[in-house]
C-alpha cells in the first residue's frame, strides 16, 4: 500500500519562471519503501484550510538498478497552474528544510531498460517522467537507443534543458532530440508549431523506423497525447506498444453518459488487509464512500489521470465518469479508478490490495 512520510526538502531549483524542480532527501529507514521505476510519481500532501489538498507530480531522477542501492534523494519538477492551491505553495513559499508528506511512489508509465529503439513525444511538463526514463534506460542499457521529440511554447518556458543537454553529451550516439516550439522560431530545426496529428503523421516516419520502435512513450497536456496516438495508430503501430500519461485534461473532458443508479447501494472494500462495508450517499463516488470510513484509502488527483486509486472490481458494476489512467487491459482485467466510479448495481466489491 501507498503510504505517506515526512520528508524533507534538501534543494528547490528553479527551472524557468513558471516551474521548480524539488528535491527530497530519504531518510536510509525509508529508503526500500521510495525505490522506484523509471517514470513513476509521487504525491504531495497539505492542509489548506482544513482541506486535505494532494498534487502528483513525476520523478525526473534515474531510478535505482533492482540490485543497486535505493535512492537516497528525490527529485520532481512541479510547473505552476493558473490558481493551484499546491503549485503556487511550491514555487514561492517552499524551502530547504521544510518537510513536505510524500506518498511512496506510484503509477505504470513506466519502462523496464532493455535493449532496442524506444521514442517519446511530450509536451511542456510531460517531459518530467520521460526524463527519469531515458536516462535510466541510457545508463543501465548499451544496446539502447531513445529519441525525444518535444514541444513547448518558448526555448525560455522549456523545463530540464539543461538535463537533457547533459543526455546529449553523454550518449551522442544514443540519444535523438527533436525539439519543437509553438511560439518562437529557432535558428535551426523544425519551423514552430503546434504538433497535431496531421504534423505528427508526416513527421514521425521521417525522424524514426516506426516499425523497428519497442515503445512509445507520450506525456504532456491531452490534446498532444491525443493527436500522438491517433498519429501513431494510423502509422500502423500496435496499441500495446503506446504507453501514455496526462498530466492535465480539463472538467467534463469525455465525461461518460450517466447511467441511472440504484435508489440504495453499498460498496464493500478491502483494504490494507481489512474489508468493510457502507451505504454509498447519494452522488458519492465509490472513493469518497470508502474515504468516510477509511481515510487511509489512496488517492492522489481524483481527476481520473494518476491511477493511483485504482482497485479490482470483485463483483457488481459500476460506471467510470473518465478514465485517463488505466490501459484498457487493466480495464477488461478487472480493474476501476475508484474516484471516477459510481455504482450501477445495489452492491458493488472493491479490492484495493490486488
């Protein structure tokens, strides 16, 4: 089970006006508990007028080799949002020393290094967990090689450069940027532009041999996440070799229709070992229920995207408001965000530990 501890803040970079990249120091006791995958995330806790108020945000460090040491550092990068309760606390008020909570990390946008071709397109903040991949990929694997193809609005708003300058020098045979801006003309590359599904068709084939990548890796806001995929699909790439994660999809986006829901229902759950069972409000969500009674349920952006409240649907049906977290063989496995879920049937089971 994911679970929160006290950690605290060792560095605060700042990497363009409107971003930071935070790094958190592990204490060794809790070291086994923060050892990650390439491209997994953490949660962010605090109080905020007695509100519990969770931001996800992306790991941008290597991850450890499975026999390696775990981390002893941390470090996200967190870009501002227009009245975010959290991104604003975490470019102008967060300090070295302050200790934030930090959920243990989570998520399945990720990559186990092995040799071959891998590619990523990304937009603005979607190049934080890509940078953990590429470069963990780069280091642990001789026989592989990464092309990163990313867009932002100006060379001046573009997060990490100076990270994945550091990736070009240090694996020049390896590793492939494509960098695109939307608002500003460059010297040399691409003309500026945003990249849609028409640009991205004509583009890709002729960067890479589509067919000879083992991975696609896209991140960022979901109309890019969107456009790379159908780009993609129509190219001829098979849907088990796109991996995706969005980090921002605005309210109502792909809402599902409403079902009508039964006049009294209960969602049993199983959690951390112990199962409970409770009547669900009128209008609740299955987590919000599950939540009421046990306030050590998981759960990071409630918005469908990080996956972090996902749970095995054991019996009955329910119905999925959104969902931008599950691959849909997790979905036809079984599985369900239990933010976005709401009950069709009169009693619906919950496994939060499968």
């Amino acid at each position: 089970m994911a679970r929160f501890h006290p950690l605290p803040v060792a560095a605060v970079d700042r990497l363009t006006d409107d971003s930071v990249a935070l790094t958190f120091s592990v204490p060794p006791a809790l070291r086994e508990e923060y050892r990650h995958a390439p491209g997994q995330h953490l949660a962010l806790r605090r109080t905020v007028d007695g509100t519990d108020v969770r931001r996800t945000y992306s790991i941008c460090s290597p991850a450890p080799a499975p026999d390696g040491a775990a981390p002893s550092t941390l470090r996200v990068g967190v870009r501002l949002v227009d009245g975010g309760a959290f991104s604003t606390y975490a470019l102008k008020e967060i300090a070295v020393g302050d200790e934030l909570e930090v959920m243990t990390p989570a998520g399945r946008f990720t990559l186990d290094p092995a040799p071959g071709l891998y590619a990523a397109v990304v937009g603005g903040s979607g190049i934080t967990p890509v940078l953990s991949i590429a470069t963990t990929l780069l280091a642990r694997e001789p026989g592989a090689r990464f092309c990163l193809i990313r867009s932002d609005r100006t060379s001046a708003s573009t997060m990490f450069l100076e990270e994945v300058a550091d990736l070009k020098d240090r694996f020049p045979a390896r590793f492939q940027l494509v960098t695109v801006l939307s608002r500003e003309e460059q010297q040399a590359g691409l003309p500026s532009g945003r990249l849609d599904q028409e640009r991205l068709s004509g583009l890709l084939p002729a960067l890479l041999p589509i067919e000879e990548v083992a991975g696609w890796f896209l991140c960022g806001p979901f109309g890019l996440v969107q456009s790379a995929e159908r780009a993609l699909r129509g190219l001829g790439v098979a849907r088990t070799r796109i991996h995706e994660e969005i980090f921002h999809v605005d309210a109502g986006t792909l809402v599902a229709p409403a079902v009508p829901a039964p006049a009294h229902s209960t969602v049993t759950a199983r959690l951390d070992g112990r199962g409970g069972s409770w009547p669900v409000q009128d209008g609740e969500s299955l987590l919000e229920t599950v939540l009421r009674n046990r306030p050590d349920a998981p759960y990071a952006c409630k918005g469908g995207v990080c996956g972090t409240c996902r749970a095995f649907l054991v019996s009955g049906e329910v119905r999925m408001d959104r969902n931008f977290a599950l691959e849909p063989e997790e979905t036809e496995a079984g599985y369900v965000l239990a933010c976005q879920s709401h009950p069709v049937t009169e009693k619906v089971e919950l496994d939060f530990d499968r």
